[in-house]
C-alpha cells in the first residue's frame, strides 16, 4: 500500500491510472484536493487535514470543505484519518479539532471515512465516536 505524494494533478492522475488497488492519494493544498476528488477513480484521499491552513478565532481550515466531502461521497472516495498523532499538545488539539471537522463534514456529505496507523481497535472506535462520527461511520472507518 502506497500512496500517492504529488503536487502535481496531472502527474497525480496518471499515477492513479497505473496504480494497483487500493489507490491511496496523500492530500496537499485546498485547490489541488478539490480537483483529485472531482476526478475521483481512487480510494482514499488521505490526510486532508495535515495541509497548513489558517486558524482563526471562528473557523479552522482542515482541508475539506461540504463541497469536497459531496464530490467525495459521489465518487466513492473515502476521507483517510491518520492517527499517528504529534507529541506536542498544542498541535495535537488543533489537530483533533481540524479531524472533528472533516468527520461531521463526511457525516453530513454520507462520505465514508477510514482511519489509518491505529493501534488499538477499541480505542480508536472511541475516539471516533467521541469526535462526533455515528457508530456505523465509526465502524466502517476501522473496517
């Protein structure tokens, strides 16, 4: 299983075609994870949330909009959520927050989501559950 790390769409998208499955696509800016999901045809788009975006006081930009989860749950292409967390804590809450967003997005969008690099089934069920996923999305993502 290896992912997809391009900046590039185009380079991204010929990658995709020569890929086996499951075709794992590592997110990066806003523009280029709005058009490798309205491309669709791959698995996972992982990681939406690792991208620098800006933190204000109101909203958090976690890499994802509605618009994104929607062309996400039209293609089939599932939300990948990796759990291989910072040490700092003040990273580390900002991105749960980032996570928490994506998750009610999807939930809103009926977009699938899959968590990567857990440990612990158990825990990870609760930790989904707690930042907001149903149970069925929760046990799907760990699936």
């Amino acid at each position: 299983m290896k992912a997809i790390n391009t900046t590039n769409i185009e380079q991204a998208k010929k990658l995709i075609k020569s890929s086996a499955k499951p075709i794992i696509v590592r997110a990066q800016d806003i523009d280029f994870n709005r058009k490798i999901l309205e491309y669709g045809k791959f698995d996972i788009l992982f990681s939406p949330e690792s991208a620098q975006g800006k933190k204000s006081l109101r909203a958090i930009d976690s890499g994802l909009d509605y618009i994104m989860a929607r062309s996400a749950a039209k293609n089939k292409v599932a939300i990948g959520i990796d759990f291989k967390f910072p040490q700092e804590r003040k990273e580390k809450a900002l991105l749960l927050a980032k996570i928490r967003q994506n998750i009610m997005l999807c939930r809103k969008a009926k977009a699938g989501i899959k968590a990567i690099n857990y440990k612990d089934k158990k825990d990870s069920l609760s930790l989904l559950l707690s930042l907001g996923a149903s149970t069925k999305q929760a046990s799907e993502a760990l699936d």
